[in-house]
C-alpha cells in the first residue's frame, strides 16, 4: 500500500518551461511530454509570471539570463503571491553560473547546468516533481488535521451545549416540583393565618365584655394581629418568589423549533415588554445599534429576549427604585453578535462576583431568587453555544454583555 502512495503520476503535475531562446522551449516541452508531464512553453519572463498566477503550475524550469526580465525578477514576483510553485534555475553559460549566494537568497528548489545534458535536466524535473508531491502531501494532511481539530471542536461545543441543556431541563421539572409544593403550603398557611384572624376578631368581641380582663387581652390580641400581619407579609412576599420561580420554571420547560430571526425582532420584542416597566421603574434606556438589523441568528426568539430582558430588568433595579439610564448596545464582533446592557447603579459587590452564574444567588437581597443569571447564562450556553459575563464596580454600575455565534 505505501509503494502506491509513493508512485508519482506523471500527468497530475504542470510543468512551466521558460527561456528566451525558441530552440530550447522547442526541444525540452516535447521532451517533457514525452515522459508523461503536462508541459507549457513561453519565451517571456513577463508572460511566465501571468500563466503562474492565472493556472496551477507544479514546476517551472526557468532560464536565468533573459534580457529585459530576467530568471531572478521572475522568482521575487512570483513569490509575492505563489509559495508552493517548485522553481528550477537553467544557465547555458557554464561561466556565468548564477553565485551561491544569489541562489540562498532567491527562493527556489534547484539550480541546472544546461550544459549538463538533458539525462540530468530529467533527474532535475523528477526531483522536482517529487517535492511537488510532497508539497500536496504535506497539504492535504495539514488541511485534514485542521479539519479534525474543527470537528473536535465542534463536538465539544455540542457537548457542552447538551450538558447545559440537560442542566436546563432538570433544573425546570426540580424548579416546577418545588414551586407547586411550596405554593400547596402557602395557601395553607394563608388559609390558616385568615382563619385565626376571624378566631381573634371573635374572642375579642367577648372579652371586651369583661371589662376587668379588657385590657390585659386586648395586649395580647394586639400581639397576635401583629405576628399574623407578619406572616401574611411573609407569605406574599414568597408568593412573588414563588411565583418568579414558575416563571422561569415554565419557560425553561417550553419547547419549539428553532427558527432563523432578524435582529429588529428583538428590538421590537423588548419595547413592547419594557415600556411599561421603564415608566414604573423611572428609568430610560438608550439604544446603539451597530449593527445591521436585518441580520439574522438561528435559534428562538422567546429565549434570546428573556435573556436580555432579565439584564434589562437587573439594570433598572440596581438603581433601586432611583431611577436612571440604561445602554443596551448591539454590535458585530467578527463572527459573533454581542448584546451589552449597561447601568450606573450599585455595582456587584466583590463576594459575589465569582458565585453569579454557577449559584443561584442574588444581588437584590432578600426580594431576588439568583434565577435570573443563573438561567440565562445556561440559555445562552445551552441554546445558542454563546457566552454570558460581565463587568462591574461597586458604585460605578454594571454591564453585561452576551455572545452569540452567528449561523
């Protein structure tokens, strides 16, 4: 099997035959033809240069004392766009032989003495010819090698992307469970908390009969409203949780095609869901779109604007309640579109920098779950093989930025 890879194949190679003299171009192109090669004859430096960058040249035997353009301007043009072409230098003056330096200095592969004969110029052109060989072997198995690191890294990515969308997938069936079990709980408690109200609202009514007990009953019914008060509190405040956490825990859970989308459907998504908000929240955003709107991305729309409309909602909050200005900005960063949401609030604190993605934790004390980021940035690894991070500064503000490759 190797001694077939090794067999040279005469007709796959061209060979470019240059001299100014007609006899040799005569001569050495039917020779050529005669062992099997493709062969092609010009008596033009200058015309030689055209047919290397216009056709696939293998070889070319070039003569190195031509008037007007000579064998060492035809090898410096050459090689300002063609590397590979294999260049054999030809001399008939045995005297006037080309220097060895000149010969180190220009980038070719051999040196011929045409007063050595034609037996020689043929183990030149075999030589020649089996550097060409190499050359293309070489090649293909540079062009096979990048091709497999290609594929490594794609099966990477896809990996990475299964792993992320399994973690999704679990994460929405644990968030469903626990939010329908808590929620269950909740309506008890709230149940009871109202049934002790109306037990309270009761015996008050009965003691304020008993004037010389009123008092002192009165002060501990005035302490039992007040822990109910607390727990109705704390029972509203977990239903917004609660109610956050289905959120995210259905829209981790739907499902549909992936799709190809125009940028401007993002725009046109976030208005409609902000305008409101941005009104309630006192604060206003600008847009820097750098980008050409009608570009498209492949995957789902719904999950690309929960994403940025969670950054969007993080920002206006870190202003806690103030109200101030938001950036959101779209550019093309080679073969990526990067999202970038930008506020001048509170900044992540240092402690929690390093937790935002891989815990649920939040910036927002006890009125945020850590959902948010966390989900995101699975749905951006998960569902668009992207990138989510961000900068921050306690004080200052903070921006997140998202990447996602282009189809």
């Amino acid at each position: 099997m190797s001694n077939e890879k090794n067999i040279i194949k005469k007709e796959e190679y061209v060979i470019l035959v240059v001299d100014d003299q007609e006899e040799v171009v005569q001569l050495v192109v039917p020779m050529l033809k005669s062992e099997g090669y493709k062969v092609i004859g010009t008596q033009s430096g200058k015309e030689a240069v055209d047919i290397v960058r216009n056709q696939q040249i293998d070889v070319m035997l070039l003569d190195y004392f031509m008037p007007e353009f000579t064998g060492e301007q035809v090898v410096k043009e050459i090689r300002e766009f063609n590397s590979e072409v294999v260049i054999v230098l030809q001399t008939g003056y045995a005297g006037e032989k080309p220097p060895l330096d000149m010969l180190e200095t220009l980038d070719i592969q051999g040196y011929h003495d045409k007063t050595e004969g034609m037996e020689k110029l043929l183990l030149w052109v075999a030589s020649a010819v089996r550097a060409c060989s190499l050359i293309r072997e070489n090649k293909r198995m540079f062009e096979e090698v990048v091709l497999a690191n290609e594929t490594i890294k794609s099966i990477k990515e896809n990996q990475a992307k299964l792993v992320e969308q399994e973690r999704l997938a679990s994460l929405g069936e644990l968030l469903g469970g626990i939010a329908e079990s808590i929620t269950n709980k909740l309506v008890c408690i709230a149940n009871s908390a109202s049934m002790e109200e109306r037990a309270i609202n009761k015996y008050t009514d009965i003691v304020s009969k008993e004037i010389s007990l009123s008092q002192e009953h009165y002060q501990i019914t005035k302490e039992i409203y007040e822990q109910i008060e607390k727990i109705k509190g704390y029972c509203h405040n977990m239903g917004d949780i609660l109610n956050a956490v289905n959120k995210q825990a259905l829209f981790i859970k739907s499902s549909g095609n992936e799709k190809v989308f125009p940028l401007k459907i993002i725009e046109t998504e976030l208005d409609i869901m902000l305008e409101g908000e941005l009104v309630i929240q006192n604060c206003s955003i600008s847009k820097d779109f750098q980008v050409d709107k009608d570009l498209e991305l492949k995957g789902r729309v719904e999950d690309l604007t929960h994403v940025l409309l969670n950054l969007v909602k993080n920002a206006m909050e870190a202003y806690g309640g103030k109200g101030g200005q938001i950036d959101f900005k779209i550019i093309k960063r080679e073969n990526n579109i990067e999202f970038s949401v930008k506020d001048y609030g509170k900044g992540i604190p240092e402690q929690v920098k390093g937790k935002i993605f891989n815990q649920m934790v939040s910036t927002k004390d006890s009125k945020g779950t850590g959902l948010g980021l966390y989900v995101s940035s699975s749905i951006v690894k998960g569902r668009f093989g992207g990138r989510l991070w961000f900068e921050s500064e306690e004080g200052k503000g903070t921006e997140f930025f998202v990447s996602i490759p282009i189809k």
